[in-house]
C-alpha cells in the first residue's frame, strides 16, 4: 500500500512539488554543517546586520572571472546618524568550493575542515546577510532547521503510540472502561494547548539546555495531543471490532491485547498516515510560535522561530528583510505538508475528496 501511495503522490503536481521541495530541505539540513560556510557558534561582532554578501564573476574592467566577493565596511552617517555598509573594492575575496574552513564534526561525530563553499581567512561571505550578533544567517537557517522540521516527527514517536493504544483499548472494551477513557481524554482535549505550552515552558527552569529544553517540548507537545486522535481511533475501532476476523481471533483464545494490536488497530492504517502528515505542520508552527515569544529553543542556539523573533521589529522588516527568511521557509515547508497530507487523504479514502 505505501509503494502505490507514494507512486500516486508523484502523479500529482502539486504534491510532486512539494515532495521535492521538502527533499531538497531535508538534506540540505542533514548535510547543513558541509553546506554551511560556517560553525553554528561562528559570531563576527563587527559584522552586525550587514546585508547579503554580493557575488561577482565579471572583473571591473569587464572581463570574465572566478566567484569573488568583497567584504562590508561599517561607516556611520552623521546625517542621518545611521550605521552603514559599503563595498571595500581594494580587495578581492574568491569563493573557494570543497575548501577548507572553520572545523567541525559532521553529525556531531566526524571531524572536518571541508565546506561546499567558503572565502578566505580574511573574507567574510554571508549569503544572506548577518543578525544582529554578526551570526551569519544562512549558517543559522540549516542548524535552526533541524530542530524545526524534526520536532513534529519527534512529537509523533511519543504521540501516535499513545493515542492508539488508548483509542484500541476504549474502543475495544467499550463500556464503563470506554466511557471512563473518553471522559479522561474529553478533559485533556478542553485544555487550550498553546497556553498550556506557554505557561509550561515559562516555568522550565532558566539553566536548561537547549537539548534539555527541546526534549522537554516534544513530550509537552506529544502529552497533550494524543486525546483527539485516540477518540477517532476509537471511533474506528467500534466499528470493526465485531468484525468476523476478530471473532475468529477470540475463539482460538488470543488475547485482548494482542486482538487489539494484531488484528484491530491495523485496519486504522489509512487514518495514522493522514493523521500522522497533517499533524507535522502543527508541530513546526507550535515550535517556532513558542521560539518566537522566547520560551522555547534559547539564544544562541537557532530555530526558525527564535530567529523570526528578531524580524518582528519594523525598522528590521524594512530595512533588513533578509531576517524574514525562517518565516518564508516556516510557510514554505508547513504548506508542502499540508499539500501531501491532502493529497493522502485523497488517495487512501476517495470519497473525501467528493464530499470536500
């Protein structure tokens, strides 16, 4: 069944798109400390908010030459007493590729020095400008990302286990065990989640880790998500439960449990893929909203919502829109999801798409 839904998924153009769009994200930040130029702990102090490195192959006289760059120079405008950059055109910096850089460990495990691109030791290449710590922010995008588009699938390691297991249960036994089961997940499904998320993570203790404090996210995200999906498992669940192959099950002796995960919650395959596509982007919006109001992912490590953070200012948004990028890749990457997730929904259950 996957073969023939990812085979249907590439029929369609749109989801096509979006499959290659979030493939090129993927590796890209699987690969982000060789793509990066720099380390994630790179800060040039003097470099605050210069604007996105221009990149030159014609010389000035015109002829055709290698990728070069030249660095910024800070000057300060007593006009308009504005800090400003400009072109220092005395020195040429040459885009070096597969080049030795600043060192780093590939996945946190192999040493390396080799960078897809790189200038050198005196040159400054920042392709999409610098914040205001003189962080360059296309580095931070790739180390930021990986722990925006990674949370959600995270959140569902915990999440959909939970949530099957207890919508199996309840929908199984039915009864007082049902209607104890359903009210308990009622309760939790009333709680407004993104408040919940904001007055938990305000009162995580300040000297965590930001590893500590994502760890602490998924779960937070994961514990308060799973009660909508178990009740729809559930509601599958009674409906098959009285199927013949299951009482071909009970009658050779097998157990509640194992009629349950061996014989019940398969028939909800169709639903866990959909539900499981449509619930990433969720996870990336709550992750970055919870970044954003700074109670999630710290400085100076990166997300895309502690990023966004710094563009939220409206002199930054008119005059340094290169700081608005992890918005555009948050609205980018959450649609791609949304667009395969429907696409999904179409193809394991038909009539949805008439009804819709």
């Amino acid at each position: 069944m996957i073969k023939e839904v990812i085979k249907q998924l590439w029929k369609d153009k749109f989801s096509r798109i979006a499959l290659i769009i979030l493939g090129i994200i993927y590796a890209m930040l699987f690969f982000a400390d060789f793509i990066a130029p720099y380390t994630k702990d790179f800060s040039d102090r003097t470099m605050a908010y210069v604007p996105p490195s221009k990149i030159f192959t014609i010389t000035p006289d015109g002829k055709l030459s290698k990728p070069y760059t030249y660095n910024f120079v800070r000057e300060f405008d007593s006009d308009t007493l504005e800090i400003k950059y400009k072109l220092d055109r005395k020195q040429k910096h040459y885009v070096k590729f597969f080049a030795k850089g600043q060192p780093y460990k590939f996945l946190g495990l192999i040493p390396m020095e080799r960078h897809l691109f790189t200038t050198d030791s005196d040159g400054r290449i920042f392709l999409l400008g610098t914040d205001i710590n003189g962080r360059d922010v296309f580095s931070r995008l790739l180390f930021g990302g990986r722990i925006s588009m990674t949370i959600g699938f995270l959140a569902l390691f915990v999440l959909f286990p939970i949530g099957l297991l207890y919508g199996g249960i309840s929908g199984y036994f039915g009864g007082k065990v049902d209607a104890v089961m359903m009210r308990f997940a009622e309760a939790v499904m009333s709680i407004p989640s993104f408040y919940l998320l904001i007055i938990l993570a305000s009162v995580l203790p300040s000297g965590m880790t930001s590893t500590q404090r994502f760890m602490l996210i998924v779960l937070i995200l994961a514990l308060i998500g799973w009660a909508g999906f178990a009740r729809v498992v559930r509601g599958m669940v009674l409906s098959v439960k009285n199927q013949e192959y299951v009482q071909a099950a009970k009658s050779i002796g097998a157990s509640n449990l194992r009629i349950i995960i061996k014989h019940i919650l398969p028939q909800t395959t169709s639903f866990v893929i959909v539900a499981m596509t449509l619930s990433v982007p969720s996870y990336i919006l709550s992750e970055s909203g919870l970044s954003f109001l700074g109670l999630g992912i710290q400085q100076p490590d990166a997300s895309w919502g502690n990023m966004l953070k710094e563009a939220q200012e409206f002199t930054n948004i008119l005059y340094r829109p290169w700081l608005l990028t992890p918005g555009f890749l948050i609205f980018v990457s959450v649609l791609a999801f949304n667009l395969i997730g429907d696409t999904i929904r179409d193809i394991l259950d038909p009539q949805s798409k008439v009804r819709g």
